[in-house]
C-alpha cells in the first residue's frame, strides 16, 4: 500500500476490449489483494456477471464492481 493510503485503481473495459482488460485484472487479483490496492471496475454489460463471479471465487472484496459507470 502506499504510504499515505491505499492505491485505487481505475479499470474501464467495454465494447469488444472488455473481456481481455478484465481477464488481465483477474489474473492480478492476488498481487492486487496483496499491494492493498482498492479497485474501481467498468466490467461492460456482457462481461458484468462473469468478472463478479471471478471476484468472488477469488474472495477480491476491495472492489466497486460495475457494468457501466457513467461519472466517476
């Protein structure tokens, strides 16, 4: 974790590029878990319910999980 706070990421997959952005986060999810990094995560619509069930298999709960985020 840094040293003022915990690191937030900011993750934005939609359209054709989602599924190899989030595939590419849940692979990291252990580093992530272990730097304490809090994520924010624009999964797209169809990729939504997959990459939530990738969080909780990987029991990831620093996570704001979202299909679509309209303002950050």
């Amino acid at each position: 974790a840094a040293k003022n706070g915990p690191v937030n990421l900011l993750v934005l997959g939609g359209s054709q590029g989602a599924r190899t952005i989030n595939n590419a986060i849940i692979a990291l999810l252990p580093y992530l878990r272990e730097k304490g990094v809090h994520l924010l995560h624009q999964t797209g619509a169809t990729e939504f319910e997959s990459v939530k069930a990738a969080y909780a298999e990987a029991k990831f709960t620093e996570v704001e999980l979202y299909p679509f985020v309209e303002r950050v």
